[in-house]
C-alpha cells in the first residue's frame, strides 16, 4: 500500500511539475509560455486524478478545485493578522508615550 501511494504521488508531481528547460523557446512576440503544452499537461493531471480509484479519486479533484481557494483565503487571514498585529502595537506604544508623558 505505502509503495502505491508513494508512486501516485510521484505521477502527480511529474505531471504537475514540467521539468525546467535552460533553453527556454521564444516566440516573435516574445513570451516564453508554451500554451498547448500546458493545457495539455493540465489535462493530463486532470484525467489522472479522476481516474483514482477510492476516496483518492474522489478527493483528488475536490482538493485540485479547492488549492487556488485556500491560497488566497489563507493570505488574506495572514494580511489580517499582520494588520490586528500593527494596530495593537501601535496602540500599545501610543499609550506607553501617553504615560510617560503625564508621568
């Protein structure tokens, strides 16, 4: 079972993660991005992650849907969180000034 899970894991990362070329194709208009390939490699991840068999394949789909969603919902708690952070030191260091001011 460990060894399944670990090759599945590894189809997923090669199909999601295309291998780095140095020598990057240009075209005239100067982008670099090579649009076919990567639909089809999307493609491709898709079809693999729905042919999983299990709650793999049930899951597989969900969470490729949902990561984008995740990403910016948790950087908008983190930006929260650094502002309630700001805010409370700034408070902290207004009232600080206002003690020893008035002794």
């Amino acid at each position: 079972m460990h060894d399944t899970v670990t090759a599945t894991q590894a189809q997923i990362c090669e199909i999601s993660m295309p291998q780095i070329q140095d020598d990057a194709k240009s075209y005239e208009d100067g982008s670099t991005i090579d649009w076919l390939h990567e639909e089809f490699t999307q493609r491709e991840r898709d079809h693999f992650l729905r042919s999983q068999r299990g709650a793999a394949g049930l899951l597989g789909p969900l969470m490729n849907a949902c990561t984008m969603w995740f990403v910016v919902v948790f950087t908008g708690v983190g930006i929260g969180l650094a502002g309630v952070s700001f805010s409370v030191q700034a408070h902290t260091i207004q009232f600080s000034l206002r003690i020893d001011r008035h002794g």
